[in-house]
C-alpha cells in the first residue's frame, strides 16, 4: 500500500527551476529538507504553544503531539495533503469556559476528545456522502456565526486575566505583533505571533531590569509585587525527560461546551484542503473525507494522553505558497523535530514562563483573528446579511455566545455562551428555513457550488 513515504529528487536538489513546483511526492536535497522542515516548526510555534499555555495544558506534550498527529495525518492521505497539524486555537475559548465552571485539565481534554470523536465521524460521513452534507447541516451563514461567536467570546480572557498582569508591556507587543503581520513579507509575516512573542519577552526582561518589580495581578489573579519574568523554573528543568500525561475525565457540561468547535474544525480542514489543492494543482477534493478524519483521529490520541486537540496549520500553508515547496518529506522533518522539542522539559518551561503582559497583546490580535474568520466566510460565500432568514439566526446566537448567556433547565444542567449561541444559530436557521416564504430562501441547501468538493461521482450530470 502506497503511504507517500517515498519521494523523487526534483532536479539537482538545490532549487526549483523559475516557475517550478516541488510537488509532495518530491523532494529536494536532505541537508534542505531538513532545513525546510525546521522553518515549518518555526512557523507553527507561534500559535501551537501559545494555544496549550492558554488552555493550561503542557506545552511539551502539545508539542511532542503535534508530531504524531502530522505523522498520523501524512499515512492517512498517503502523502497527497501535505500540511502541519498544531494545536487548533478554537479550543482555547472551550477550556477557559470549562475552567471557569470548575473544571480540571482532565476535563478539557475529556471534553476536546468527544471533539475529536465527532470530527471523526464526520469525516467518514463526507466519504461516503460527500461534502454536500457539511453544507446542507452548514450553509455558510451557520458555519461564519458559529466560528465568530468562538472567536468573541474570548475577548473577556484577554481583558480581565492577561492584559491586566501588565498594560504596558501587553500595549507594546499588541503593536509589535500587528506590524509585523502587516508590514513583513514572505515567511517574516508568517512567524508574526512568534516574533511578537519574542519581542515581548525582551520588553518584560528590559522592564525588570529598569522598573523591578510590577504591582499588579499574577497569573492567578492575586494582586502583589512579582517579576514580570520570572525564568527560575527553567534553571530546575531537566534538558532530556517526558512531558506529564494524564487521561480525560468526561463530563456533560464540558461536552457541550466544546461540541460547538466540530463546525470551525470542519470548515478549517475544507479550507486548508481546497488551498492545497489550487497551489499544487493536483485536485484533492476526494481527500477531504480522509482529511477530517484524519484530524479527529490525531486529536484523540492527543486528548486520550493528557494533550490538545489538533488542526491544520495555516502558517505552514502560508510558508509552502512563499517557498512553492510542497513536499510532504519536509513535514516528516519537522514532525521530527516537534518530537524532539517534545523530550526537552527545558524547552517547556521556557514557553511556560511566557509573561501574562505579553500573552495579553497577543491574545488581543490572535482572538479577534479567530472571531472575523467568521466574516471571513461570509464574505467568501457573499452571505446576504439583508436576507433575515441569515441575519436573525446569526445575530441572536453571536450575542448570545459572545455575552455569555445563560438557558437554565435544573439546579444542574444548564447552556450558556459557546453551547447555547451554536445551537440558537443552527436550529434557529434551519426553523426559520424551513417556515420563510420562498422568496427568503434564495438558494437550495444542496447548491451546485459545494459540487467541488466532491468526487466525480457525485458531480451532478451535465445537461
């Protein structure tokens, strides 16, 4: 069975002609493979260790698992998809919400492992059916709300726990950050969050050394006298050891809250397939199947042993469009080198000691990202928002999930925030669909535009 293990030099194996492509079952020379496989590490660190330290999770088991998980997805899709899967933003949103009700780390992941489940399963289901399903249960107009509506609803972390620990410092790296994804160019522009990261821990060990210590709140909230950095837990780490593991804990509360994030998660892995896709100019619509499942499958294994959920990685698409190198053999190497950092409890404290002030300017970009990819969508798909079948749906579960709303049923069991936003905005659509004069409903549910991500056998016949 071909697993896309095996790749064919492409011309000399220094670099591709003017105007070439090396495709995913080529390579260049080992020594630049190598080299292409840790700039895709570089790329995906910005978001894929910032995203555990948010969730509160090990940053070294998020990272030793986003290597498994890229093995795991490159022997899925036999090495036609070439892509990096880090730990999926989405989920921060999910864990603060479940530590806030009380939750543990067991918890969360408990919670992002029946994620993973459900994404599995969809996956399977667009292989049978085809994509036709994900648009048919999630025209654009859900998918955009649901992504929005998870990208708001972090808005308060950022601005009672981490802009708070220190406003200036969070100020600074905020403007650093947003200039570089603005003004660089290239791969610069796509290791902005990792640059903007750097830059802050610069700021917070100059801050210390001028001003001393900051009066303000701690990562746990107390108000005292602390050092903005604080390294003394990288002194004790080991250089060589094994992240901590632990197994998931399930609860129904949690589950709910995290179930929402199967929708970002599909529409992620359609997008990322159909730009593979279109810059490798080999057609994987019949991967996307494989893909999802793919994905679910990794987040799983990561979730069963204490680690993150997991998603494809922009950033490294965004790298492979700059370098026009699309070998799956650089994702090997840098799946290698995630193992690696994986072992280095030094390097996990390191990320760790990333201070609140710092985590605070980013997150302020990084989660209004998350939430206009949800614009994102709309505009992609020209959503009508004049049309009130889209906006009364869309408006009421955004302000519900956003504003963190509260459906109480018994003493114990009630829906609020992310849960209860994502099903106003699913059911509510579909209701009103379903009630809405025909001059409402513009277009069918199974429209001709979701026929490319289909196989060829479920392309309709041509009249």
């Amino acid at each position: 069975m071909d697993l896309g293990v095996r790749w064919k030099l492409h011309g000399d194996g220094r670099t591709p002609a003017p105007g070439a492509v090396v495709r995913p079952d080529e390579r260049l020379s080992w020594p630049r493979t190598f080299g292409l496989g840790a700039q895709h590490v570089v790329a995906m660190f910005g978001a894929s260790f910032v995203a555990p330290v948010l969730m509160g999770l090990d940053p070294n088991l998020a990272i030793m698992m986003s290597g498994v998980a890229t093995v795991i997805f490159l022997l899925s899709t036999r090495g036609r998809v070439p892509s990096y899967l880090g730990c999926s933003l989405s989920f921060v949103g999910v864990a603060a919400v479940i530590r806030a009700q009380g939750g543990t780390s067991a918890t969360v992941t408990g919670a992002c492992f029946v994620v993973g489940v459900a994404l599995f399963l969809v996956g399977l289901a667009v292989q049978r059916f085809g994509a036709r399903i994900i648009h048919a249960a999630m025209p654009p107009i859900v998918t955009g709300a649901v992504v929005m509506l998870i990208g708001f609803n972090l808005a308060p972390v950022t601005a009672s726990t981490y802009w708070p620990q220190d406003q200036w410092t969070a100020l600074l790296t905020m403007l650093v950050t947003g200039a570089a994804v603005v003004c660089l160019r290239g791969f610069w522009s796509r290791i902005a969050i990792f640059l903007g990261l750097v830059f802050g821990y610069a700021v917070s060990w100059a801050f210390d050394r001028i001003f001393g210590r900051i009066h303000s709140a701690d990562a746990s909230g107390k108000v005292t006298d602390h050092w903005r950095l604080d390294l003394s837990g990288v002194g004790k780490a080991d250089w060589i050891g094994l992240p901590s593991f632990h197994g998931p804990t399930f609860q129904w509360s949690a589950i709910l809250v995290a179930l929402p994030v199967v929708i970002a998660l599909v529409a992620e892995n359609a997008g990322h397939v159909k730009a593979v896709g279109e810059m490798t100019g080999d057609p994987l619509d019949d991967e996307l199947g494989t893909a999802i499942s793919a994905d679910g499958a990794a987040s799983m294994l990561s979730t069963a042993v204490g680690g993150p959920p997991n998603t494809t990685y922009s950033e490294n698409i965004g790298v492979m469009a700059a370098t026009r190198v699309y070998s799956t053999a650089a994702y090997w190497a840098a799946a290698g080198f995630a193992l690696l950092f994986g072992v280095c409890p030094k390097f996990g404290a390191v990320v760790a000691a990333i201070p609140g002030g710092v985590l605070g300017g980013i997150t302020v970009i990084l989660y209004g990202m998350i939430g206009l990819l949800g614009a994102q969508i709309w505009l992609n798909a020209r959503v009508d928002l004049r049309n009130p079948l889209n906006l009364v749906p869309a408006a009421a579960g955004i302000i519900i999930g956003i504003g963190g709303v509260t459906l109480k049923f018994t003493d114990n069991f009630s829906l609020n925030g992310i849960a209860l936003g994502t099903i106003v905005v699913i059911t509510g659509y579909h209701a009103l669909r379903a009630m809405a004069p025909a001059h409402l409903r513009q277009e069918p549910l199974l429209d001709s535009g979701t026929s490319a991500y289909d196989g060829p056998g479920d392309q309709p016949a041509s009249s």
